[in-house]
C-alpha cells in the first residue's frame, strides 16, 4: 500500500498487486461508517489496473482499519463455514 494523497478529510491508497474485487470490499465497509461520505476503487491504469481506494470523511486512517477488520473477520467466517 501507497499513500498517493493525503489532505485533511481526504486520502488515496494505491493497493499495487491487489484485487479490485478486495479493494471495492473495503470501500462497501468503508461506505457504513457515518464518518465516512465517499469511498471508492478505481484501477490507477489502464495496463497496471492497481486499485487505488479514493475516501473522504473523518478520522480515515482509523476507519481504513476498522474497514480492512472486517473485512478479515468476515474472510475468517467464510473460511470456517466451508470447513462445516
């Protein structure tokens, strides 16, 4: 992960070699905090197609990891149903 910009109520993360599928994941997550008015996943480029996270709201480093716990928690759930 690389921070691409960082302001006051504003923040991109590059995700490099990560699935876009992941990324829009997070930004669901991200999208139920009352903190946090935009989220989203974009691939930086065409050819590349790194995701970048695009959020604006409060206290976003927090709620990246609160997002990104349950967005493991979840994985984690998923992972002992199957072993049912």
């Amino acid at each position: 992960m690389k921070k691409l910009a960082s302001e006051k109520d504003y923040l991109e993360i590059l995700f490099e070699k990560e699935d876009q599928g992941f990324v829009n994941l997070v930004a669901e997550k991200l999208l139920e905090s009352k903190n946090v008015s935009f989220a989203a996943s974009l691939p930086d480029h065409p050819l590349t197609k790194n995701p970048v996270l695009k959020v604006k709201g409060k206290n976003l480093e927090k709620e990246i990891a609160k997002a990104l716990d349950a967005v493991k928690e979840e994985a984690e759930e998923f992972e002992k149903a199957l072993k049912k």
